[in-house]
C-alpha cells in the first residue's frame, strides 16, 4: 500500500466524488418529484394516469439500471434524440428512483386512517386542499422510511453510470487501475469516497426519520 500514490491520485477522485455529488442530487430530486406525482395519481385513483403510473412502475422496477441506461443513451439517437453522457445518467436515475420513490409515498399514503380522509371531507376540504393539508403531510412521514433507503439505494447505483463513461468515483477508479495498476489503492480511495457521502448521508435520514416520528405520533 503506497500512501504516494493515493496522495497523487486525490485530485482526480476528488472531481469523481463532486460528479458523483452534483449527479446523486439531481437524480434523487426529480425521482422525489415524480414518485410524489405518480403515487397521488395511484392514491386518487385518477383514471387513465393510474394506469400509465402502474405501466411505468412494473418497467422501471423490473429492468435494471444498466439496460435502461443502455436503451437511453445508445438507443435514443436512433431515432433523433442525442443526449449527453452526463443528462442520461441524470435521465436514467429519475426513471429509476421515480418508481422506487412511488412506491414508498404509496405505502405512506395508505398508512392514513381513513378517518382523517372523511374528516377533511366533512370540513369541505377540496381535492387540492385535501391533499396539501391532510394527505401529503401526513402520508410523507410515513414515507420517511422508504425514501431514506431509496435515497441511499439510488447513490450506490451511481456507480452504474461507468459503462457510458461518466467520470464519477467508480469509473475514475477503474480507469487510474487500467493505467497504472495500483489496484489496492485506488480501491481504498474508492471505498473511502462511498463512506465519506453514504455514512453521514444515513445517520442524518435515521435522525430525520425519528424526529418526524416523533413529532407525529409522539412515541
């Protein structure tokens, strides 16, 4: 184990760990917004989008990330739409999580007591006021749970994103070992660099995740 040489590689995984950063954001973000979406629509049984949603849940969970990135980035020129490395893999994490995420805002959604529903109905809560006040609010809690693991489960497949040659901290580790073949080393960087974003990143969503419980329910 040669300190020199992980000294010298630093700046490379430093700029692998931003990408992998900036990207892990932006994915969870639009993952977040689209699982809230199609899970409302499964929620409220709207016709015609629940099923589309259910569609597109079974795709997404079903196929594997490195497939979808494949059909996103090699396959879509076929037909006229070229995107850069870096927005598939933005692309793919979102219709990845977005699935996930819906899933998890489902299982909290149908956590609610019906009683609550029928309460915000009696009052002359519309939809819309329905959903703001008594549904999300209530349901997102109970989401807590699934969307940190989604959250941390999303990050790892990051490291996906190696086989259309985005420079983040995998492909930047396969790459120093292709040529240079200090094989242990950059693995450790590697290693570290996943320890250093999931670690914190999972006591801060364990910490959430029990003060909103307790804040709810009082336990």
């Amino acid at each position: 184990m040669s300190w020199q040489i992980i000294q010298q590689s630093l700046p490379m995984f430093q700029k692998g760990f931003i990408l992998t950063l900036q990207m892990s954001a932006l994915g969870i973000l639009g993952a977040i917004i689209l699982g809230l979406m199609c899970s409302l629509c499964q929620y409220f049984k709207i016709p015609v989008l629940k099923q589309i949603v259910g569609a597109y849940i079974e795709l997404s969970r079903n196929t594997p990330l490195l497939i979808q990135l494949f059909f996103i980035y090699y396959g879509l020129p076929g037909i006229g739409l070229k995107l850069s490395a870096y927005t598939c893999g933005i692309i793919g994490l979102i219709f990845l999580g977005g699935s996930y995420m819906a899933e998890g805002f489902s299982g909290g959604f149908d956590g609610i007591p019906n009683s609550q529903i029928e309460s915000g109905k009696a009052i002359g809560l519309s939809q819309g006021q329905l959903t703001r006040y008594v549904v999300f609010p209530q349901g997102f809690a109970l989401s807590i749970p699934a969307l940190a693991a989604n959250i941390i489960f999303l990050i790892k497949e990051t490291s996906i994103f190696t086989v259309i040659a985005i420079p983040e901290l995998t492909n930047t580790a396969l790459d120093l070992i292709g040529l240079y073949y200090h094989t242990n080393e950059y693995l450790l960087v590697l290693v570290v660099g996943y320890a250093i974003i999931l670690i914190p990143l999972s006591i801060i969503l364990t910490w959430l995740e029990r003060r909103i419980r307790y804040g709810t329910f009082g336990d």
